[in-house]
C-alpha cells in the first residue's frame, strides 16, 4: 500500500513546509499539499481543519500509519491545539526527533506540528524522517491512549 503524507501551514510555517516537500521528494511517501499556496496571511485553524479531515476520511487509525499529517505554524501551538479538538486526531507538537519518535511509537500520533520559528529547517526535517519512520509499539500504550476519548472512560 503506497503510504501518503498530508501537509499544511499557515504563513509562519510556510517556508519549513516548503523544505519538508522538498525533503519528502526523496522518500516512497506520496506527498498532498492541503495549501496554503502562499505567504500571505491566513489562519491556522482553517488548516489544521482542513488536515485532519482528510486524514479522518481515511479511516481513524490512518490505515495503520499509512497516512499521516504534518502541520508547521510558527510554533507548533497552534495547530496542535485546532488539531486536537478532532476526535481521533493524536497531534503532537515536536522539538526534537526522540520526541517525535515516541510520538509515534507510544502515542500513535497521527498529526505532527512543528514550530517554523522554534527549529531550523536541518532539525525540522529530521524530525519529519523519525515521525514518518516509526511505527506504534500498540500493547499497553494501545490501552492507555484509549482512555483519551471521554467516551471511553469507565
Ligand atoms: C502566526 O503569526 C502564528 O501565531 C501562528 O503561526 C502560530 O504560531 C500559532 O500558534
């Protein structure tokens, strides 16, 4: 199955996406760009909505990791917070590529948010590479971010 990585920004993330494409050229990820297609202010939420539905109609889990989503603002912040008011999304603001590894092997995090103004562009990529390349452990950490949904709890 050809696995595909969903992208957003807003204007503060735009130039990092920009070099995660261009990165991401390189790799068996097929690559969909949700916008936005320029520099000029815009709002956040608006993508990170836009994401995370896409990401959602592909199924929860996204088909097992096969589709995951990245979202660059100018800290990260932002849109992990729009990002995780959707049910099933698990977005992760990441600084360092140890996190972003967790993130996915412990987390199964589905959306990763990276801060354009917070990391270069050099870590930033490493970041992408470690999330995209890890695979969620399951077992108890399965357990555990089933009880995120209040829904869920006993
Ligand atoms: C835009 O100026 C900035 O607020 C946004 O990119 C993001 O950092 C919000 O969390």
């Amino acid at each position: 199955m050809s696995r595909t990585v969903l992208i957003a920004s807003d204007h503060g993330g735009f130039v990092l996406k920009g070099a995660i494409i261009q990165a991401l050229r390189q790799t068996d990820w097929t690559v969909e760009n949700l916008g936005p297609d320029c520099t000029g202010s815009c709002d956040y939420p608006q993508f990170a909505d836009k994401l995370c539905q896409r990401l959602l109609d592909a199924g929860e889990d996204g088909q097992n990791g096969q589709m995951l989503g990245i979202l660059v603002c100018g800290t990260g912040l932002g849109m992990s917070m729009a990002a995780n008011r959707h049910q099933g999304i698990r977005a992760a603001v990441c600084t360092c590529d140890f996190m972003s590894r967790m993130a996915r092997a412990h987390n199964n995090a589905n959306v990763l948010c990276l801060g354009e103004r917070v990391i270069g562009q050099g870590l930033g990529i490493d970041i992408v590479r470690s999330f995209l390349g890890t695979n969620f452990e399951g077992g108890r950490h399965l357990r555990r971010i089933g009880q995120f949904d209040t829904t869920t709890k006993p």
